[in-house]
C-alpha cells in the first residue's frame, strides 16, 4: 500500500481542515510507519489506525452533521498526542463513552453505515494487509461521497 494513498485518505476526509487539524507529520505517519524500527511498530501502527479512524469519523460528522462522531473524532485527536500504546489506551478508556454513545439513537443513510462499517473495521485491524484495506474502501468511498448535499434536517 502507497503512503500516497494514506495522504489521500487525509486529505480528502479532512479537506480544508487539514492544515489546522493535521500536522505535517500525521500526514507522514505511514511513511514512519514504514521505517519505524521493530520495537516502534506497534506504536505507529496505532498512530495510523487513529488517523485512518479519525478521517471516517470527520466523513461521518461532515456527511450528516452528527455530534456524536465529532466527539469521538476530539478523543482519537487527543490520542494522538500520547507518546506510547499505555497513553493511547488510557486516552480512549477515559472517554470510552463518547465509543459507547456513537451508536445510540443513530440515524445514519447508507453512506453512514458504511463509514461506521470501516470504523469498525479500522479498530479490529491488527496487521497491515487489513489496514490497507481498510485504507483503500475507506478513501474509495470518501471520494465518492457528496459532503454538500442537503441533510434531512435541511430540507423544509
């Protein structure tokens, strides 16, 4: 899998939001990924799997305009400030409600399911084929999805 398409991936979820939600070295996060010594890999994987479910969770806010995603979103951005897996997994226990309240009394349109779906998929990967995967769905299906189309709640 090409870091280019990690970027992509970034891009296209964040859109203008980029520069003020990404440094430029979450940008390249796959690309350390990729030269991280053995006893760092684990640890850039996670950083990884965190941006990969951020982007849908940001697609997910931006396509319907949903609170709930935007705050699970804030948790994995905080996480990403953790400089070990023990931070990221005391990070995303403590807030492990917002996880719990993403799917309560939740409406989503196909699209919807379908990001929660790769959700899904981004926390259960633990090997890079998988995340590649999950990487490739995930911005096959970004790109296709119009963030400017009316929600329900907009039409009268």
């Amino acid at each position: 899998m090409s870091a280019t398409l990690f970027q992509q991936l970034l891009h296209a979820a964040f859109r203008q939001d980029a520069p003020a939600l990404l440094p430029p070295a979450d940008l390249h996060a796959y690309q350390e990924l990729q030269r991280a010594p053995a006893r760092e890999q684990g640890f850039r994987f996670e950083r990884v799997r965190l941006l990969v479910a951020m982007s849908l969770m940001k697609a997910l806010a931006d396509l319907g305009d949903h609170d709930e995603s935007r705050q699970v979103q804030q948790v994995l951005h905080r996480a990403l400030t953790a400089q070990s897996i023990e931070q990221i997994d005391a990070i995303i226990t403590k807030d492990a409600r917002h996880f719990e309240r993403l799917y309560t009394d939740l409406y989503v349109n196909d699209e919807g399911e379908q990001l929660l779906h790769l959700f899904e998929r981004t926390l259960d990967a633990d090997t890079m084929p998988a995340m590649d995967a999950v990487i490739q769905e995930a911005s096959d299906l970004i790109d296709a999805l119009d963030f400017d189309a009316p929600h329900e709640d907009d039409e009268e």
